[in-house]
C-alpha cells in the first residue's frame, strides 16, 4: 500500500472560500499576521508556513474539513496548544492549519463513574481544575499544562511529572471520537473500563501525532482527590544515590510515590538564573537533586515522606533536604523544575534528548553520555533532568560558554547518535514522551523493529490513504 503525496500551496481561492464557508468568516485565517503564531513555537526550533489556519467550532465541523481536504487532497496540519517539542504541530511545507481550541467544552463530568468527557481543545489546566470541583484528579500534569490541549495530550500520549503513579496520557483515556480523513466520524467515546469486543482502535490514534486522524473529543478517567500532598527537596551526591532513594520510597510509600525528579545541579543554576520568582530551596549547594512527591488519601504523607528521609540520612544517601511547608512553597519547588527547558534557551544552543533506558540503568547512561558528548564537542554542557522514576532523562546539552550557536547546532545528529547509542545499548527509548514529530522522524526506521514499522506504514496507508493527515511527521 502506497501512500499518496497530497496537494500543497497554493490553494485556490475558491477551496479556500469554501473551506471558510464550513468554519464561518472569522474563524478562517488567512492574513499572514494571524497566522503568524500558528507557525512557530517557543523554543524557535521550527518554522512553518500556511496559506489557511481553520478553527473549527464542532465535530460536525472538522469532519467537513477532512472530507473537503480528501476530496481536493489539501494537507492539513491538527494543532492543540502548539507546546509540542518535536515539531509535530508545525505546517512545515505549507499544510492547512486545524487549531482544535475553539473546541474547548467540557461535555460531562460523571463523578461516580469517574469519568470526564472533554473536547480536544479543552486546555490541560482548565480539566484539572474542573475534576478538582468536583472533589477528584485528573492526574495528568506537566510543566505545559495552562497551554497544552487534552487533543495534544492524547496525540503525544503525554507523560509528565505523575505518570510514575498514574501512567501516561494513554492510560487515562477510555474512549476517544475521531475524526477521519474522509470524514468519517468514529464514535469510541466508551466510559467502559471493560470492554472486549474487538480491536483497541482507540490506541491506534494515541500517540499517532495526528497522523491517523483528528481526536475531537475524549473520555478521560479521574481518580480520588488526595487528601494529603507531601513534597521534598533533596541534595544528593549521585544520581546513584538518587536510585537509593526511589527504592527506598518505593518501600515506604508504595502507591503513594506520585513524582520523583531527578536535576542535574546546571539545570537548577540555570533555572535560578533565568527563571522568575525562584528561590533555591536549601542552603547549599549538591551536585544532585531530587524533587520527589508523596499523595495519599489517609492524612500520612508527611509522616511517610519524613520516615523515608531519615532512612536516606541514615545509610548516607540523602545530604539535605527540605519539606514543602506549605502550598505556596510546594508550588516554588515545582517552579524552580518547571522552568528547566526555558532556562537553557539564554545560554544559547541547545541539543535536546527525551529518552528512556530502565530505571535501574539511568546513573550509568548519565555517566556514559556525559564522557561521550564532552569528549565530541569539548566544553559542552550535558543538562540532564527528568523523571527518574519512569527512566525518563530529559538528556539535553547546552553549548560551550561563549561558543558559536550556530556552529553547535550543526552537531545535532552527531551528538543524537552517541546519545542513541548509549540509549539503544542500554534497551531504551529515544523518544520516551515527546514523540517522534519531525525531530527524530528520520531516526525512527534504525531503532524501531522492522514489522512494526511496515504495520504503522500499512495502518498509515489504509486510514489516510491520500497521506493528507500530517504529512511528513512520525514516518
Ligand atoms: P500540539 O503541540 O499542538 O500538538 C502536538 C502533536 O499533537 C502534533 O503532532 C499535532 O499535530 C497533534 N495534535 C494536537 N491536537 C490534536 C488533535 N486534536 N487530534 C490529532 N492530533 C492532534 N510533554 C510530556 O510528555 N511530558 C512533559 O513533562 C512535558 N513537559 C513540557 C514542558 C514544557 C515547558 C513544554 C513547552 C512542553 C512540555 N511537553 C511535555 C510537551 C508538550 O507539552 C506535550 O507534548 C503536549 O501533550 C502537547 O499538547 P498540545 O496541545 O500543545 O499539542
């Protein structure tokens, strides 16, 4: 099965008249100043083009867009809150923008179910707040969430910093509504936890980047709003000694261990030092830290998070630490995480990584890819952090001080692949939670399994068979 090349620029004026008829005359961009924000993202690592960004309002809506665009075979581009960071929200050759966020209802929230129904353009932070008034969680949290679309969740199967306890995006989705490139509407929008009649579709279009379809809408799963929320601030020698204490953690608390970052010490200075508003939580300074999160349903994380720091004191593992003593402080903390990848942009180049290796495995990677990418490019500067409970490192290399950006920029695929060496050995992931986008599209074929790849590449062919959905993202 062949995919078929879509049409690009430039679209008639006619189809362009006619695709503003679907969406209304406002909601149907065309002034290059408009759509300016659409082509671009805040890293700046990708620049697109787009003669039409279309906002539809309704299912109805964008399932007219897709037939149209398969009939005239007219690619489009499915954007949520453009925070995506491989490039897969961009219109790099010209592509119809979607943007899904006038579709931003919340069509229910079934509390003793547990279940929410959201629109895809439903902002991550606004679902948050909306399960949290009616006493439950929506457990999924980034450090994009006042921008991020449940749609874009969905489609990156976003991780963050709760999937140790909660899973990824994927795990908290029940039933999905699809629309398709022909237009075809697919209603899976069960509220079933149990339900074995048949292929998992929903699963194919998680994680699918907006390949294989547009979601419109989701039912998402809720859990029990935690009573009590305990967080910890610890300085540590190694990030050996930051897997003493997950174990440790993991004994003490079991279920109720709900984050468990790991900072290089660079990436805490240069969050201080570019960041806003934030305040180093201890006195001196550690090579490592942990930022680590209890949530419990009883009132006794802090007697359990405290149990485990002392232990960690103890056999020598924990050097400082310091409890959130209230809300606000608990919020400094995740700021000071938050602001990780922002931080690195005023120091210049960036080389990014999101990678996975088991967890056991990640102070080894740490150890081998920072002697590898200093060796390569003498002066750079690995800024590893991430979810070390999930062995998800945000492996990322800045410049040398005082380097030329450009120069090291040029190196990208050079310091991917000693990094992807190390990854692969180790049986990890070069794409942990970010996604394949654009970014690592040309990597993937090497690293992935050879059937697997022809099955996405026959799944592609048979539900967009004119290649009009995303083109050029994943494969
Ligand atoms: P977009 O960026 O708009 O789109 C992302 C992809 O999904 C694109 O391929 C797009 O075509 C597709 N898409 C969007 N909406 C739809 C739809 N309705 N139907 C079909 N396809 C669609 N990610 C993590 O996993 N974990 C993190 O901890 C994390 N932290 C981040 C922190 C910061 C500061 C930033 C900027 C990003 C972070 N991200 C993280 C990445 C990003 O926030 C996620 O990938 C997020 O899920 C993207 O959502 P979005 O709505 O912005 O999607």
């Amino acid at each position: 099965m062949n995919i078929t090349k879509p049409a690009i620029f430039p679209i008639p004026s006619e189809l362009i008249e006619e695709f503003r008829a679907i969406v209304g005359g406002k909601y149907a961009v065309t002034n290059a100043a408009d759509i300016a924000p659409y082509l671009c993202e805040d890293r700046d690592l990708f620049h697109g083009r787009s003669p039409l960004v279309l906002r539809p309002g309704s299912t109805a809506e964008v399932a007219a867009i897709c037939k149209l665009a398969t009939e005239h075979r007219i690619a489009l581009v499915p954007q949520g809150g453009n925070t995506g960071l491989v490039g897969g929200q961009t219109p790099l050759t010209g592509e119809v923008v979607v943007s899904m966020l006038r579709m931003d209802k919340i069509r229910d929230v079934d509390v003793e179910s547990n279940i929410m129904t959201c629109e895809a353009g439903v902002v991550l932070q606004v679902a948050q707040q909306r399960a949290a008034d009616v006493d439950r969680l929506f457990p999924l949290s980034l450090g994009a969430e006042g921008s991020c679309t449940i749609g874009g969740n969905l489609s990156t199967n976003a991780g963050g910093t709760a999937a140790l306890a909660y899973g990824m995006a994927r795990d908290l989705a029940l039933g999905l509504e699809v629309v398709l490139s022909d237009g075809r509407v697919l209603n899976a929008l069960s509220k079933l936890k149990k339900d074995n009649t048949g292929y998992d579709l929903r699963n194919l279009f998680i994680g699918a980047e907006g390949t294989l379809g547009i979601i419109t809408a989701a039912s998402l799963r809720l859990v029990p709003k935690p009573r009590a929320i305990e967080t910890a601030y610890v300085g540590l020698k190694s990030p050996s000694a930051a897997l003493k204490l997950l174990s440790i953690s993991r004994d003490e608390a079991a279920g109720a261990l709900t984050s468990f970052e790991l900072l290089a010490d660079i990436a805490v200075d240069l969050s201080l030092r570019h960041g806003i508003d934030i305040r180093d939580p201890l006195q001196s300074k550690y090579p490592w830290y942990v930022l680590m999160e209890l949530s419990s349903s009883r009132d006794d994380a802090r007697d359990t998070l405290e149990a485990i720091l002392t232990k960690g004191m103890e056999d020598g593992i924990v050097d400082d630490a310091v409890i959130a003593a209230n809300r606000s402080q608990r919020q400094a903390f995740w700021k000071l995480r938050d602001e990780m990848s922002a931080a690195q942009k005023p120091e210049g180049g960036s080389i990014k990584h999101d990678i996975s290796v088991p967890v056991a495995a990640v102070p080894a990677f740490i150890e081998e890819a920072n002697a590898a990418v200093v060796k390569l490019i003498p002066g750079s500067r690995p800024v590893p952090f991430g979810h070390l409970g999930d062995g998800n490192i945000h492996y990322n290399v800045s410049q040398p001080v005082g380097g030329n950006g450009a120069e090291f920029l040029a190196r990208w695929h050079d310091v991917n692949a000693v990094v992807f060496e190390i990854v692969l050995r180790m049986g990890g992931s070069i794409s942990a939670e970010h996604g394949i986008g654009v970014l690592k599209r040309d990597e993937l074929p090497a690293v992935k399994d050879k059937v697997a790849i022809e099955l996405m590449r026959q799944i592609k062919a048979m539900l967009d068979p004119f290649g009009i959905m995303n083109p050029g993202k994943v494969l």
